[in-house]
C-alpha cells in the first residue's frame, strides 16, 4: 500500500479506538473508510489526493472573497424496504429533505440554542438539496424509487445493485431498515463515503434508516442523522477525528475533541490546547451529541463542503447549470401524477370526522377531486379533506388527481368502516360463524392492506359448520401486507365475565416463515388499538408446513381465548382481527364468539329515558324509579373528559338540559347520573 499521509494515519486510529466506547447510536463512516483502506491499494492515496486539492480550494477561496452563489444537488430517494413498515411515504422523504435544507441553510428554528461562543463561526453553508425531476433516462420521476427486498435488513453496500443512478449526477439516498453494524460498536443510523478522485458509481452515495428521515411518519428523531451523512458526503470528517487533542477534522473553527460527544453536555471541555480553550462544540452536526443538541455547521466546515463542490474532479457536475436541466430540477417537466391516498385509520363511529391525505407520487397535481360515499360531504376538492360520517356502512372513496400532463383515478372499495356508536346492537354478547352471511356487512368489516387479496368467504371448510372466512396468503406477493378483520361496535358497559373466543387455522410453506396474527382492542372507535394477544411462528401454526393451497382438516383448527374484562367500559369496543404475511400459506377464522353478563348500573339505566337522541343541544332525562332531585349529572366525551358537571334540584322526574352554549363538538358522548349507591349511565349523540 502506498504511504498513508498523517491525516489517514489518525482517521484510522479514530476507528481502531471506536472500540472503546459502548453508546448506542454511530455513524459508520469511518469504519467503512478503514475497510476501503485496507483492501483497496489506491484508495487511500486517491483518498489524500482528495484531500489535498479541497484544502487548496479552500485557500482559494480565502484568497479571492468573492460572493457565494447557491449550490443545489439533485437528490433520489432509493427507498428498500423489506415490508410495508419500511415503505415511507413521500410526504416524509420530502421532510426529510426541508430538514435537510433547513440546517444546511440555518434556517433550523434551533438557531438560537447555538452558544454565544460559537456564533461568530455559525455559517449558511449556501447549498441545497432538491429531489430530481428526471431519471437518467430522461423520464419522469419524483425523485423516489421502491424496491421491495430482504437486504433492507442489515443493509450495506449490497442494497446498492438493487437501484442506482448515475453517482455524477445524482446525490443517491438509499433509505433501508437497518444497517449492518459489523465493526462498530453499537447501532448504525447511516453512512456516507467520502469524496474521493475515482470514486465508484456503484459505493458512493448515503445509506439510511428509514426511521432517521424526517420527523413524521416512521421518524423518531429530528432528522438530523440525515444532515450528519450529507456533511460526510460533502468532505467533512467527524471533530474527534483521530480521538486525540492534537489530530481533528482538518477544520480550524472547530474546537479539538478528545472523544464522540453523546447526550447534551454542555460542560463538556475535553481538550485545552487550543487557544482560546474552548468547550466541545457538541451542537456541531457532524458530532455524536443528541439531535436535538445539534444546530450548528461553521464557516470552516461550509468552506470545506463548498470546495467539493468547486473541483471537477470530485462532485463539481452535480451543482453544474446542465445537470440541473438534466435532471430536471431547473425547469421541471410536468409528469402525470399516480393517485395513492391514506388515513390513518379506516375503523371509526358514526358521528366521527375523519382527515383523507394524498400521498399522490410520480407527478404533482394542481388539482384534486374526491368521492365520499356516505360521507358529509360527499365530494371535495381539498388536497387532504376531513369528511364526517354519520351512517354505519363500509364506503369506498375515490380520489381524481390531474395536472397539466394529465390525471389519474384511483377507488379504494369498502374504504372506511363505520360503526354504530350510539347503540350498539350487541350489548354484550356477539358471535359470527360465518354460515350464510356475507362479507363485509354491517356487522364484520374487511380492510385489505393494498394487494387486492382480503379476507373473503370460503364454503368448503369451518371450525363449526362448512364456512369460514379464508384469507389466500399463499397468493400474496407482499411481504408484511396487512389484512384484518373488525368486529361490529359492542356495548360493554357494565359488563362482567367478558370473554372473547375464536377458532383459527394456518400453515406454513416453509419452518422460516414469519406470518403473524395479532388481536387488538379498541375503546375509541379505533384510533387508538390495544395489542391483547398475538400468534407468531410455530404457536400459529395448526397444520404442517405445505407448498399446495392450504385447506385446513376438521382435526386443524384450534379454539384460542381472550379474557377482556379490563374493557368494561367506555363503549364501544371493537375487536380487530389483524394478520401479517410472512411467507407463509392460507389463513382462516372461524366460530367468533364474544360473551358477557351486564352488571347491576345497567338495571337502573334502564330506568332512565334520554330524547330526542340523536339530540341538537337540547335533551330531556326522564325516570321511572330512579329520583332526580340532589342527582350528579356529568356528561364526558369519548376520551373520558368532563364537559359539563352539575347537581339537579327538582322535585319532577324528569330535566331539560341545553349544550348549545357549551360549543361540544357534533359526536358521541357519555351522561352518567350519581345518586347515593346508584349509578346509571346514557349514551348520548349531538348532532
């Protein structure tokens, strides 16, 4: 190998010495460099050379003092996901991006936690990042691919085959599941090569977690690991490189660093050479320190970032005039846009509003246009409209979204499941074995995850009688798709010995199948699921493992359980039936049963007459036995919360009350009456 100059000697001794430490989270480009080091004979003096000709870019730079322009990068997204968990949106890569573009700017609303020490240093490094237009092959694009695969999990290099795009014209992300740790001393977050002279198309780039983009969505971080890998994909070494005092990242303006800074210490002072004796500059994006520390990047650092830029050899084409055009971020063509809509939940009440967002790729629309059946209103020409429904159904919706390249039409059938809020049917006891009913219905609902394979009645096996609901896994393509089953909205006030049984059959193709059937519960009309049981592996399993079409045997179902006497109340409950493909056969359900006793308050709530109900503000308690005279009367909302408190004094059986100056919103609401040792309970909906 030939010489390694002194600034590689320590940026391998910064990796040998990674070692040491035990935090959790890393970046894991230095050990990457190391391994490029080690095995590739030309790569360290490549590296150098590198080096060399950004350093004297930067004293041209001081030299000249000439105005800064700003730079953009064409950036696309390689989203590899190893299932639908992993598959972020749009809406959060382009958060991701204004992240980005926010810190390289310093334009970040934490501007102002920079210490005063440091904020004569504080530079807007003058670059942008901005999602390309057009494929290398001049198509339209919105700057994102997907590629479904396995590799997304302990990613490395090896995600990069899958989808890559010329590394001189495009800034390539690859965002993954995971990343593979090997050689690192805790989790790996990301990583991203340095520039180098004869830098490979198929290595260079960044790879990410999904969940270190943005701060929506899947994120859950401030999106800084992002910021972090695009200052090493601009030339910047970590501050503790070389883990001495004496070493550092070749930055004059960033004080020495003995050690990665984790946490927020902002005492923190691990080297006095310097003169001044300045503190650890943890806020600096390009140490370890929590993100929400983070804030700064220096005049330094942006000199150096901005040289890569500057040198034909290493990323000049990127920012160039005719890249831009190229890739269509200068004069964007107009691309037809593929309608892709979401909510974050399908199951609720009647009574209940709910928001639509468009998630529309390929194209951005100017215009929108939705269909909702059974919904309040009906259509809308909002970009994310919030409809109310007020009727119990499933209901498809259509979205319509154009621009001036043209338009696309996408109808999600039996979309929204609305349930019976007010008064339940079941109160408590419901089962369904599935003889001679259809699906969906009123009743049962079915939410497909998005391959066009549901659950659906089968007629020639069951647990009990010759039907059962069959969910064709065999036939799904889509690994982590999601299929579920809900229950109809069941009354479990004052319910006592609540039990909810149900028989299944599954099988596998193959032992290291990963299917998984989850059972939740719901007592807010399902925005929020409760997990109360889950079936994985070898304990799902009722049949032996099989390659043709399973069709469960009457000897292959079993009858499973559920104790669900913590969900007495508030009503309703829902139930959620809710199965995971991982690789596995057919599924099948069958003989639901939930059971229970009303307990001794429901004896005098029905003594207790609430009308009209649905009720505009105005609503009469009328009793038979029960006495209103000295009666605590609170009404709640769905989530438990008093919103209005008062004590009766009457001699009549009977009350008028009036909420219209109470401004409550149009929804379900719960009124229970308190008198000594009774205690009653009325569902009541304002509308």
């Amino acid at each position: 190998m030939k010489k390694i100059t002194l600034f590689l000697a320590t940026l391998l001794v910064s990796i040998s010495v990674f070692g040491q430490h035990r935090h959790g989270d890393w970046c894991a480009t230095d050990h990457l460099t190391e391994e490029l080091i080690k095995n590739d004979p030309d790569y360290a003096q490549q590296l150098q050379e590198s080096w060399k000709a950004i350093q004297e870019t930067v004293a041209s730079q001081d030299k000249q003092k000439k105005q800064a322009v700003v730079y953009t990068i064409p950036v696309v997204f390689h989203v590899i996901y190893n299932d639908y968990r992993d598959n972020i949106s749009r809406l959060q890569l382009e958060d991701g991006l204004r992240v980005l573009n926010e810190d390289f700017r310093r334009l970040n609303a934490d501007t102002g936690n920079t210490r005063s020490i440091f904020k004569g240093v504080a530079a807007d490094i003058e670059i942008e990042f901005a999602l390309a237009k057009k494929d290398p092959q001049g198509n339209c694009t919105d700057g994102i691919t997907r590629t479904q695969s396995a590799l997304s999990v302990n990613a490395r290099d090896n995600v990069k085959a899958l989808a890559s795009w010329d590394n001189t014209k495009y800034f390539n992300v690859w965002v993954v599941n995971s990343i593979n740790s090997q050689g690192t001393p805790g989790t790996v977050l990301g990583y991203a090569y340095l520039p180098s002279f004869g830098q490979s198309g198929t290595r260079d780039g960044m790879v990410i977690r999904h969940d270190r983009v943005g701060t929506i969505g899947t994120a859950i971080s401030e999106g800084r690991t992002f910021t972090h890998e695009a200052g090493h994909y601009l030339g910047l070494r970590h501050p503790f490189n070389g883990n001495s005092c004496t070493a550092g990242d070749g930055v004059s303006d960033t004080p020495p660093v003995s050690a990665p800074n984790f946490g927020c210490n902002l005492n923190a002072n691990s080297c006095n050479n310097d003169n001044p004796d300045l503190p650890d500059m943890i806020e600096n994006y390009m140490d370890y320190a929590d993100e929400d520390c983070q804030n700064i990047f220096t005049q330094g650092q942006k000199n150096i970032m901005r040289a890569t830029l500057q040198n034909s050899s290493l990323r000049l084409n990127l920012r160039s005039s005719s890249n831009l055009i190229a890739t269509g971020v200068t004069n964007p063509p107009a691309c037809t846009p593929t309608a892709i809509f979401d909510t974050e939940r399908k199951a609720i009440c009647t009574g209940e509003s709910i928001t639509f967002t468009d998630l529309t790729e390929d194209g951005d629309p100017t215009s929108w246009n939705w269909s909702f059946q059974g919904g309040t209103p009906s259509t809308s020409t909002q970009q994310n409209p919030t409809i109310t429904y007020n009727s119990p159904g499933s209901f498809p919706v259509t979205l319509t979204v154009s621009n001036s390249a043209g338009q696309d039409v996408v109808t999600y059938s039996d979309y929204i499941q609305v349930k019976v809020a007010g008064n339940p049917a079941f109160n408590p006891n419901w089962s369904e074995d599935f003889e001679g009913a259809t699906i969906p219905n009123p009743d049962v609902n079915i939410e497909d995850g998005g391959d066009g394979i549901s659950f659906s009645l089968f007629t020639q096996a069951g647990s009990s009688g010759s039907q059962s609901l069959k969910l064709d896994n065999l036939n799904s393509t889509v690994i982590g798709e999601i299929d579920a089953v809900i229950s109809p909205a069941i009354s479990v006030n004052f319910g006592q010995n609540l039990n909810l049984s149900f028989d299944y059959a599954f099988a596998a193709t193959q032992s290291g199948n990963a299917d998984e059937l989850n059972v939740y519960a719901s007592t807010d009309c399902g925005e929020t699921w409760i997990l109360r049981r889950f079936y994985r592996g070898g304990q799902l399993r009722t049949g032996a493992n099989t390659s043709q079409p399973y069709v469960p045997a009457a000897n292959e179902w079993t009858t499973q359980s559920i104790n669900f006497n913590a969900y007495s109340g508030p009503d309703p409950l829902l139930i959620k039936f809710e199965f995971i493909n991982g690789g596995g056969n057919n599924f099948y359900l069958d003989n639901i049963n939930f059971s229970g006793i009303i307990g001794l308050d429901d004896y005098f709530s029905n003594q207790l007459e609430l009308f009209p109900n649905p009720s505009q503000g105005q609503f009469t308690i009328q009793s038979g036995q029960f006495e209103l005279n000295g009666a605590k009367i609170t009404l709640s909302d769905i989530s438990g919360r008093a919103v209005m408190q008062t004590e009766l004094e009457t001699n009549s059986n009977s009350h008028t009350f009036d909420t219209s100056s109470l401004g409550l919103k149009n929804g379900v609401y719960l009124l229970t009456i308190e008198k000594e040792d009774r205690v009653a309970h009325k569902k009541l909906i304002l509308e």
